[in-house]
C-alpha cells in the first residue's frame, strides 16, 4: 500500500510520509492516550503528528 502511494511522490513538489508507527504502542496497538476513540488523535497525538512532519516541513521549506 505504501509504496503504491509513494510512486506519486516526485521529492520535489510531492512528499510522501510514513509517520503511523509513531502512533503504535509496544503492542503494535494505537494507546488510548492519544486516540480514546482509536480513531481521532487527541492533543498528544496531534503532537506526535507534528513531531513527525517537523523535520521534512522544515526542510520543504525556504
């Protein structure tokens, strides 16, 4: 699935990010301290988010 996806992805104008395992516990399961409904992350999940777009955003950028 990812790499069906990354192929759109030219690094210049179009990035594409795998960030999901950051959201998985050590039992490969999503805690609920950041997603209680395991669907829509909370305020730590939103952080985990930008945690991760951080460095590439930053990078994209001028």
């Amino acid at each position: 699935m990812f790499a069906e996806r990354s192929k759109f992805a030219d690094v210049q104008t179009v990035r594409f990010l795998v960030s999901s395992a950051r959201f998985l516990g050590n039992d490969s399961t999503i805690p609920n301290i950041i997603m209680p409904d395991q669907l829509h992350p909370n305020a730590a999940g939103y952080q985990l988010w930008a945690e991760a777009m951080q460095p590439l955003l930053e990078e994209m950028l001028p």
